[in-house]
C-alpha cells in the first residue's frame, strides 16, 4: 500500500514537494515553485505522512552529527528513527534536515526507504578535509573576484588572470573568470579588464597572438652552405644595397657594367632547399613579420647573417644581368650564382650619388623602363606613407616619401621581376607568376580620392605557376625574385633557378602551386594583422599627443559615412557624418579619443578648409 497521502512531504527531483492528491496510479503534487503536477509513485521519494502546508520545509537546527554517527556505529537504522534520534522529533520538518544530512554524504549512507548507517571515522574525515578545502577555494576566489572588481588585484593574482589574457590575444574562447565577473568574453572586453587592473599597458600589442603568428625568426640550425656550385667573380664591380638606414636583412644590390643593369640578390638558396625543415618553416609563415616593435624574419637569424649582402666583406648572391632596351623593356642577358662586394647606402646617402656612376647609369635606363611601363597602362599611386616604430616605450610616426632613390630600387626590383619572369614563360619553367586583375573602374585621376578609389577597386595579386598579365605595374608577365630572405614566393623562385642553372629536374608546377598556397595565405595573414598593429601603436601615438591636430582630405562618402585620408598618419578615418562635405574637401581634424582595446580613434572635424588639389 503506497505511504502516499494528502499533506505528505515528497522529494521530486531534489527538491521539497507535498501531496495534494492521489488518483489511481498519479499522485499530485505541489513543488517549492508552487507549481503542481501529476506524477508517478516511482519518481517520488517520501520522507513524513505530514501534515504539510508550506513549502520550502525549513528544518530544525542541525545537531551534532558526529555524536549521531558514533551513536549508530555498526548498525543500520530505519529512515524514521534516525530522524528520531538527531532531532528528538520525527515530524515533516525533522525528516527533511535528515534527509538533507543524507545527500552531503559525508556522515552517513542510505536512503529514506533503505536506511541509514554511519561511514567510517576515516571517511568522515576526508571528506570534512574536501569541505574545507572547497570551502577555501570558495572564499579565495571570491576575495579575487572582490580585488578585480575594486581594481585592486595583488602580485600573485597575476598567474590566475592568465585565462583573461588568453581572451584577450584569442588563444582561448572562454573564461570561467570573466563570466563570474559579467563580463562578456571578447577580446576587446579581456584586453580593456587588462588595462584596468594594469597587468598589460599600452604597449603590449595583441595581434601577433590574435593572428596566430610567430613574432621571432624560427629556431632552426642553418646548414653550411651545401652546393658546391662555382660563383663567378664579381667582387671587382661596385655594387650598392639601398635602403632604409634601420634595414637589417639586405637582400638586394645594384651594379652596372657593359650596358648591364646588374640585380644582386641574397642567396639562401645556398643553404636551404625546397622540402627542407626550414623551407617548411618559411612556408608555413610567408613573409618575415614587420611589427612597429619588432621585426621577426621568416628564415633563421642566421641566414640573414650569412646571406644578407654587404654584411660580410664578400656576399653569396644570385645574379641577374638584365638589358633595358631603347624602348625601355628589360630582357634577362644572363643569370648566375655570384660573389659580390657590396656597400651598403641608406637612402639619404644614395640621394647624394645619383649623380654618381654607377647609379647615374642605372638611373638613365630604369628612366625608359618606367616610361615603357607607363605605355603599358602602370598605375602609378602617390599615396601617403609613414613607418610606425616603437623604442624604449616611445612611439614614433615617420613619413616614407616617395623619393628618385626610392623609386629607383623599386623600378631595378620590377626590372628584375620582368625580365625574369619573360624567360620563365618563354621557356616554359614552372615558376611563381604574379597577376592582377584589371581594376573595377577605368578612371585613373591623380588627385588623392581618385587614388584612394583606384586602389580600392584593385584586384587582389594572386601568385601562381600561370603567367599573366599584371594591370598594376604594368608587367606581363611578372614574378617577384629580389626578397628571398623575408619572402616565401621570391624564395620558391630562387629554388627553381638553381635548379634549371644547374641543369636539375625542376620543381613541378603541382608542388609549387602547393607551396603558395599555404606561404600565399600565410602572407595575407601577416599583411592584416600588420595594418591591425600599427593602428594599435598610432592610437598609443595620439594618447601621448592628446592636442593633436591636423588635416585630412574627404577620399569617400557613401550615405551617412565618410571616410578621410589623413596624410600625417597614412591612415584613413571613417565615421558617420553630418555636413555638407564633398570629395575632395581638405578639413580640419582635432584627436578626441582612443580607446585601444576597442582598436577605435576618434576625431572632430571642423568646416572644409579648402579643395583638395594634390
């Protein structure tokens, strides 16, 4: 016959409930919720006949329950009398502190249909050790959680925020902390809890971790140099590498001679192959990484300490000998693994010797090589451009102008690639081709807004064995071959011309698809977490620059938004706007804020000053 009745006191699914009726084999009930249901004998478990009538069944005071668990050593005692027997009572409320006794578990065993019996003295003891242990465990993450929310965090707190940060650099998805907290877990909200308490200022840059890119050259023994090739002999002519004074991994250098434009490049093709551990590594990563902080190469230190030209007395170099004809077309006269003397000029010191031979010579002829590619349909955009540096915690903003010295290298690079890529597909080498689509608009205005939209609407330069046209410089075909330290495809190109220089079965088309693939990706990569990053460090730049002001041009207005390049930046701001701006008005912008977990700057503008007129 079932205990069941009117008023009896339950337990259904944990909690407290009482019979409000019976009915054949339903039995009602009423929860602590005060919802009622019908449910079945089965699912209950009863604990008292009752009567009760207010739930939640509060219960007397607890007892001594070591005493209660000595007085029932060794024995097994119905539900009821042990009820008796700690409380001196056995109505509703008694039976539930007993019941409620039973489901920690740590003095006694058993069931209210089953009895009860004491655990062992030892058994009692663990686990009052756990209780305590978890009760302390309780009260010090409340204390942290009580000294995040003051901002008052200690030194050892810092090993348990390790969970935040991983949010904040993107390694892990979630943090129990910020969820007690009430934050919402996002990077952004992680790296601004950061800030607060002080565990990270300014100038820790998150994007690296964000990207999931390696920030330091790989650690990989570089073999010694294992082709015995000949080099030819060209420590005899002059030969310059050109470039920024801060430049450490020179890759490139100029010669002439004989009506030759002599392209010198870095040769680590000398020491690394193609399927090698350290190829696999360059491929992996694409590109050396360039941060404002630091600059982390895609080969070992030690290749650019061996291979980077003038930074020993005699440099290992692969050499182009390229012909620029009357008509201003590069041809590649002829190619080989070389050793050159190299001296080395920064940009400032190159400006004084264009008058100078060799530069003169090889001014004179990249001069008809632009104006062919100009014939061609080149793009030539003049947009600004800085570098963005940090030393010893202070952020600096140099502009990059567009210089003769500058666009020298730059056309003796293109020079290069030309030439190099004509022989590849006149001769139907696999090789690594660089193509870009004609772009979506045929206006090729020079004001700033018509370049900033011509670069805009530029197709993506994709990099593959299929030779093409490339509508941007104005090559066809093209492939790029002169940065073989700090990128994978210019190193992929190498391979194969040692390979066909050395009469060696070429890589397949297949494998060097493959390979770009991967270092292709991986470069985009690296080109976005890149522009993340140093708009990171010019929000740092323009908290220490809290008056700033300056100018900007209108380059866009689409509906309510409009997007101004500032120069003095090379940034282009966007926001929503209201005025009567047009495309090419030149405004006055004053620094309002930066909120740099959030990667969000904020200017004010002031009426159009004047039209833009580059």
């Amino acid at each position: 016959m079932t205990p069941f009745k009117e008023g009896s006191l339950t337990v259904f699914h944990g909690k407290g409930a009482v019979v409000v009726g019976v009915e054949k084999e339903k039995i009602r009930i009423r929860t602590e919720s005060g919802d009622e249901k019908n449910v079945r004998a089965k699912d209950l478990v009863f604990l008292h006949g009752g009567p009760v009538g207010i739930l939640p069944v509060a219960p007397p005071p607890e007892p001594d329950w070591n005493a209660v668990a000595e007085l029932i050593s060794g024995e097994t005692l119905p539900f009821a009398d042990f009820t008796e027997l700690a409380y001196g009572k056995n109505d509703a409320s008694a039976a539930f502190g007993a019941w409620l006794a039973l489901q920690t578990g740590v003095y006694f065993k058993g069931g209210a249909d089953t009895g009860v019996e004491a655990l062992p003295r030892a058994a009692v003891e663990e686990k009052l050790a756990a209780l305590r242990e978890r009760e302390t465990e309780r009260n010090a993450r409340a204390a942290l959680l009580e000294r995040i929310r003051s901002r008052a965090i200690l030194p050892e707190d810092r090993r348990l925020l390790r969970e935040i940060e991983a949010v904040a650099t993107g390694e892990a998805p979630g943090s129990k902390l910020m969820r007690e907290l009430g934050i919402e877990v996002l990077p952004a909200k992680a790296h601004r809890l950061l800030l607060d308490l002080g565990v990270w200022d300014e100038f820790v840059d998150p994007w690296p971790r964000r990207f999931g890119i390696e920030t330091s050259a790989p650690l990989l023994p570089l073999p010694e140099n294992a082709d015995p090739a000949p080099r030819a002999d060209l420590t005899a002519m002059r030969a310059f590498a050109v470039d920024d004074a801060e430049s450490n991994d020179p890759d490139d250098a100029l010669s002439f001679s004989d009506g030759l434009l002599y392209v010198h490049i870095a040769d680590p093709g000398a020491a690394i192959d193609f399927g090698d551990e350290i190829d696999l590594e360059a491929r992996r990563r694409g590109v050396s990484c360039y941060l404002p902080e630091s600059v982390g190469g895609m080969l070992p230190v030690a290749a650019r300490l061996r291979f980077g030209l003038g930074l020993t007395e005699n440099s290992p170099a692969l050499t182009f000998a390229i012909r620029i004809g009357d008509d201003g077309t590069a041809k590649l006269e002829k190619w080989m693994l070389s050793r050159v003397r190299v001296e080395r000029l920064d940009f400032v010191a190159a400006a004084a010797r264009m008058d100078e031979s060799p530069l003169r010579e090889i001014r004179a002829g990249l001069a008809r090589f632009r104006a062919f590619r100009e014939r061609e349909g080149a793009i030539f955009l003049k947009l600004p451009e800085v570098k963005i540096r940090v030393h010893s915690g202070v952020v600096s903003i140099m502009p990059s102008p567009v210089t003769p010295e500058r666009e020298l290298v730059a056309d003796a690079m293109l020079a290069a690639g030309y030439a190099v890529g004509r022989f590849a597909a006149e001769n139907g080498l696999p090789f690594p081709f660089a193509v870009q689509p004609e772009p979506e608009i045929a206006e090729r205005g020079t004001t700033l807004p018509e370049m900033y939209a011509l670069r805009r609407h530029a197709g993506a330069t994709v990099v593959s064995t299929r030779p093409g046209r490339h509508c941007g410089l104005g090559l066809e075909p093209y492939c790029r071959v002169t940065s073989p330290l700090r990128r994978y495809a210019d190193l992929l190109a190498h391979y194969q011309v040692r390979r066909f220089l050395a009469g060696k079965e070429l890589i397949s088309a297949d494998e060097i698809d493959r390979a770009l693939a991967m270092s292709e990706a991986a470069a985009a990569d690296h080109r976005k977490m890149e522009r993340c990053a140093d708009e990171h460090f010019l929000a740092v730049y323009l908290q220490t620059h809290p008056g700033w002001e300056g100018e900007g041009t209108v380059i866009e207005i689409t509906d309510d938004r409009v997007a101004v390049a500032i120069p003095e930046f090379a940034y282009v701001y966007k926001c929503r706007y209201r005025g009567n701006f047009r495309v090419g008005d030149v405004v006055r912008l004053k620094f309002v804020t930066a909120d740099i977990a959030e990667a969000k700057i904020v200017f004010h503008f002031a009426a159009p000053a004047k039209k833009e007129d580059i």
